[in-house]
C-alpha cells in the first residue's frame, strides 16, 4: 500500500474504473481490506467517488480514523 499509494496521482483512472465499479456495486458490500486497498490504490477522483462506500466498510475498524485523514474527509 505504502508503494502503490505514492504512486497513484500518476495512474490512469480509466485503468481503475474495474475498481471503482466493483467497490460501488450495491449489491456486495466490499470487505474492508477491499475498502482499505480502494482507498490507497485508487486514483484521487475516483476514490472520491468511492469515498461513502470505502469508510462505510472501514466502519469501526483501526483503519477508518486513518483513511478519513488520508482521503480528506
């Protein structure tokens, strides 16, 4: 995560649209080492679209302070 979230301003978003859509779907909630990878690994805009999703499955868990912090809200 440390290496791959440095390096996601740099990716394509359009490479990480399977991403997005798989964490959105309504219908399977993403785990939360789903959430927590989507969080770091997603390019900014699309993490943002993804934002409720990801801290809903972070929920309660020792990640959620962190990608609240990271992710800007």
């Amino acid at each position: 995560m440390h290496v791959v979230g440095k390096q996601r301003r740099r990716y394509s978003t359009e490479n990480f649209s399977w991403l997005a859509d798989m964490i959105r779907d309504t219908q399977v909630k993403p785990t939360a080492a789903q959430a927590y990878m989507a969080a770091y690994t997603l390019p900014p805009p699309l993490a943002s679209q993804c934002l409720d999703t990801i801290l809903d499955s972070l929920y309660q868990t020792r990640f959620e302070k962190e990608v609240r912090q990271d992710l800007g809200e």
